[in-house]
C-alpha cells in the first residue's frame, strides 16, 4: 500500500467516524429535549430512541470471511438439549468502509425445535478491520433428525454483499439412555456387617451390604443420575440408600452398595418388599420403582450384562461442514468444499496429453466394486482440462478397459506413444480402480474390468511395468496420480465397509517397486495411500478421499501463501495433512506418498 492510499484509508475513516459521532450527538440531544419535555408534561414513561448511523458512498470494501463451528461435545453434530455456536470473523481488505452490514442466518427447512439468533446489524467495518462475533444454536428436546442447510448472508448497505456461505449441519433427535438392574450381591461378612451365618444370604436379624448393579442399555447418556432404595415394610431397615452416581454413558456399568437390615418380625418366604428407583436430568430412561430380587434364605440372582451395540442408522451421520464456492470464506472446522465448483484458472498447456481411468466395475462377480471410481474419472476430466489446462484428456472407464487395455495404451508401441512429442509433451495420467498384491506380496497390479484376479500375472499389468513403460515414453514430464489401494482389501468409508479382495490372510505387502523418479527429475507419483494401507472414500463428495483433496488442493485450498498459484509442494502438503488427520478421524489411518517431487513446479495459476 503505497502513501497516498495510506493517507486517502485513514481520511476517508475520519470523515466517516465524524459523521457517525455527529449522528450520535444529535441523537443525544434529540433524547435529552424529549426527556424535559416529558418532565415538565408530568409524564414519567422512558422514551427509546434508535440511533441510525449516516452512510455514504466511497471506495469499495472487499469482505473476506471465517467461520468456526462448536458444539457441546464436540462432535459436529447437534444433539437434543445440546447448545452449539458459528462463529464468525469478518475482514475487510478493501480501500473503503462496509457500511450497514446486516448478517441474517436462513434455514433450509422449518423446524421450530432449532432456535438460531436473529439477524446481527454492524454499522462499520473499516478497511483492515476485523468484526468477530457468535450466532448462538440450540436443539430442544424435540428436535427431529434432519440436515439443516443454513445459509449465512451478509449484506451491505451499498451493495457490497458477500457471496453466501451454507453451514451443512445434521440434528439427532434424542436417543433414550436405559437403566436396568442388572443384578445384586449379599455381602454379609467384613467391616460394618453383622451376620447371624456368613453364608452369602440375608437372614431375618442380620445387617449386610447390599452391591446393586445398573447398567445403560440405552442410545444415550443417563446425566446426572440419581437413586433411592426404599422398603415399603417398616421392619426393614435401610441405610446409606439414597445417592448420586453421575453420568452413566452407554454400556456403562456402575455399582452401589446399601445396607439393610430386616428385623425378626419380617415373615414374608417371597421377594422382600424392597424397591429401587432412580432419576436422572431429561427424566427418561429411568428405574421406576423396580423390585429389588433380596428373599430371605436365598442367595440372590447373579449380575447379568448386556453388550449394548451402537445404533448406526443414528449414530453415523456427516459432522457440520462448510460449503461456498467463494474463495473469499473459510472455515476452520469440518469443513466440506464443494470439488464441483472450479475457479477460473489461467493455465494453459498446449502440448500436454492426460490419460484418466476409472474402473468401479469388475465383471469377474468375487471381486467388489470400487465405489465412486467412476465419480472419481469424471470429476478429474473436469479439473485436467478446466484446472490444469491439459490441451487433450481422454477419460476411460469399466467397460472401456478390458483385455489388454494397459498394454495397448502404455507399452512402447501403444496408442499413448502416438500422442507424445519427445521432451515436449506434458503427460498426466490419473487411476482410480483396485489394486492387487500377488500371492507373495511382492509384486502390486492394476487388473482390467474383466481381469481374472488369480491370473495377476498374465491378466494384470504389474506397476513396475506400468511405470517403466510410461518413463519410456520420453514426455517432457510426467505426473501420476494413483487413488488406489494395494493391501488386499477394497476402498471403504463410514458407510461403506472394507472387503477382502483377494481372499488372503496374514500376507505381508512389500513390493519392489522400480523407482523412475529417482533417476528421472521430471517423473513425479502421487500415491493415495502407503502399499500396507486401505485407500478410503469420501461418501460426503461421492469420490475417492485422495481425489477429494486433490480436487480441493488444485480448486484454491493448498494456496497457503495467497498468491494465486498452486506449486507441486504446496499440493503435496495440503493432501498429506488432510488426509491422513480425515481418514483417522474416520476410521483409519492413509497416509499419501509423494515420489520424485519437485516442489517448485507450478500446477495452477489462478491470476
């Protein structure tokens, strides 16, 4: 920023800041008048007064943005009775004032359960001025279970509006926690007992301890828990009967111990008229009134437990995620980036060649699909030729890579060759698709859609083949990216599980890979997991979790600098941070491997 601008910002905030101060101080007169004249009039009532700032037109702002998410538990999703915030920070990096910004939050749906602030009013935002405050969320007890798209709109009294922002955020109606008895224990022997017969019963005129066992089957933590044990014979006596245990989470176990004392008069041969009950914050769930399984002479029932399995179908849902295509809002929680949506990027390459495989389909019927494969193609088509500017890109999938498909394309005298000037061509290639370790574990293949997974040898094309024959092709450069795993088992997420790909156990995946980036400068493998590793998917974009971040990477987000451009280094570390810190969040660990880097190539120019 040069002087005169400099000068020119803080002139123009004076002017403004005079003007604001002037509103005030009429104000302040206007008030103090009506007040006296209230006064002499006798009346008493208070007078509420708006003060309306002045605005007027000057240099622009430019309005950048930041959002955070937080729940009570942390856990991204808002639950029945929990309180939740967005937070949002507000930037202005233009030359002029945003004047009169009104932020409204509007809900996809209507749901009177979710109670969200009203609209928040900021008079001013001066140029390198940052507004931070918190729009307040809470689910009430009757929530019902829905994705709530909520659209934060930020307006300008001139105009200057911001693209809008959508927090993607799942309510969970209440899940019921369960309290049961499980089971009790008649301790009748050591300190502050009193046996007649030290034989694990309770008989008429002994003191012993009682162990009470309860346990949540429930879907939802018992908060705050109480009990009480109480005897409806008043020759049974109770003491230390009435307590507090805390929260009881699911598949808890706690116990307690009371004790109890029923005097010689206590004639009843069946269960003794002695009740549990129990209380906890929301009231639900709870023991009521339960009959506690003491009978005279009788050793009691042993503690039964329950292994309590979580309700998925409940249970699994997408944590809140932010979604725009602005470049100017981000966000600092699980935020989800919407990979369709390209900016418009500059680069241009005219002598460039890209090959794209996507095989999901395997007509051989033991081996699985690979889910979003072909997803997975179609949306790296766009981005090679829209992001990357790749001058011609052939995309092929399931039915189009049969046979010796991988020969015909890659080897020496293949179609690819055709297409490649030697040291003038930019080649890209892109697989998504299984991968298949040998019965050994020391060789990996890509097999056909109708390749037959027991004849790898013949069938499948080995990666060291794979590569040797594309570094043999003589491209100016070369850069692969491979979504694929090669551990045996199949490409899984959340909501879909991992199956075995090869029906072997116990084999140890240690391939001898050729290295062509260790001799060749201009050979570059992006990798989306380690050889021993399951490459997982991303069931939010419908793509491969590699692919996902890739595609974000080259859209803007590995742009850490802010400069427009998006370097070979700044990919590499976008995509390994995020998805390896993703895939443990979810039910793994990938972590990417990136070979023969060369971290100052530039991939994108976005100025």
């Amino acid at each position: 920023m040069n002087i005169y601008t400099t000068v020119r910002t803080k002139l123009n905030k004076i002017k403004i800041m005079k003007k604001y101060i002037f509103t005030i101080l009429l104000s302040i007169i206007t008030i103090s008048t009506l007040t006296a004249q209230q006064t002499v009039s006798g009346q008493s009532e208070s007078t509420n007064l708006e003060i309306i700032p002045v605005y007027e037109r000057d240099m622009p702002p430019n309005l950048f943005m930041e959002l955070d998410f937080s729940d009570d538990n942390n856990n991204g999703i808002l639950e029945a009775g929990e309180k939740a915030e967005i937070q949002l920070s507000i930037t202005n990096q233009g030359k002029g004032p945003a004047q009169g910004i009104t932020v409204k939050v509007k809900d996809s749906i209507y749901d009177p359960n979710l109670k969200i602030l009203g609209e928040k009013k900021i008079p001013f935002i001066y140029p390198n001025q940052t507004v931070t405050f918190i729009i307040p969320l809470y689910a009430k007890m009757g929530i019902t279970q829905k994705e709530h798209k909520l659209e934060i709109i930020v307006a300008e009294y001139f105009g200057y509006d911001m693209e809008s922002a959508y927090v993607v955020l799942n309510t969970m109606k209440y899940l019921k926690p369960e309290l049961v008895l499980s089971g009790i224990e008649v301790i009748d022997s050591g300190k502050g007992t009193g046996a007649i017969i030290e034989d694990g019963q309770l008989q008429a005129g002994e003191l012993v301890k009682v162990k009470i066992t309860v346990q949540n089957i429930g879907q939802n933590v018992s908060k705050n828990t109480g009990y009480k044990v109480y005897a409806k014979d008043k020759n049974i006596y109770l003491e230390n009967n009435n307590s507090n245990l805390g929260d009881i989470e699911v598949n808890e176990v706690k116990d307690f111990f009371i004790t109890v004392s029923p005097n010689k008069r206590v004639k009843t041969k069946n269960i003794l008229p002695i009740f549990l009950e129990t209380t906890n914050d929301y009231h639900v769930g709870n023991i009521n009134s339960i009959n506690i399984p003491v009978k005279l002479n009788h050793i009691p029932p042993q503690v039964v437990l329950k292994n309590v399995e979580a309700d998925y179908d409940n249970l699994i849902k997408p944590v809140a995620r932010m979604e725009t295509s602005s470049q100017k809002i981000k966000s600092n929680f699980g935020n989800y980036i919407n990979i369709r949506q390209m900016g418009e990027s500059k680069t241009v390459r005219n002598n460039s060649v890209a090959i794209i495989m996507g095989i999901e389909n395997y007509k051989q019927n033991d081996i699985p699909n690979a889910p979003y494969a072909k997803n997975d193609a179609d949306i790296m088509e766009e981005y090679f030729k829209n992001v990357l500017g790749i001058k011609y890109v052939y995309k092929y999938t399931d039915k189009d890579i049969q046979g010796y498909f991988f020969r015909n394309t890659f080897g020496q005298k293949g179609e690819l060759q055709k297409a490649i000037i030697k040291d003038k061509t930019d080649l890209f290639v892109y697989y998504s698709g299984h991968g298949f370790p040998s019965k050994d574990g020391e060789n990996v293949y890509i097999l056909a859609s109708d390749g037959n997974k027991y004849d790898l040898e013949r069938q499948g094309y080995n990666l060291n083949d794979f590569y040797k024959d594309i570094a043999s092709l003589g491209a100016k450069s070369t850069t692969i990216f491979m979504d694929a795993c090669f551990s045996g088992s199949t490409r899984s997420s959340e909501l879909i599980a991992a199956e075995n790909l090869t029906g072997m156990k116990g084999v140890r995946i240690k391939p001898q890979i050729n290295s062509p980036w260790e001799t060749n400068s201009d050979f570059t493998l992006c990798s989306s997991s380690s050889y021993d590793e399951t490459s997982m998917i991303f069931d939010d974009s419908k793509t491969g979790l590699f692919t996902y971040f890739l595609c974000a990477g080259l859209k803007g987000e590995a742009d850490k600098n802010n400069d427009g451009k998006i370097t070979m280094g700044e990919l590499k570390k976008y995509i390994q941070k995020n998805v390896l810190e993703t895939s443990q969040k979810l039910q793994g660990t990938q972590t990417p491997l990136f070979y023969g880097t060369n971290e100052e190539t530039e991939l994108v120019n976005y100025k």
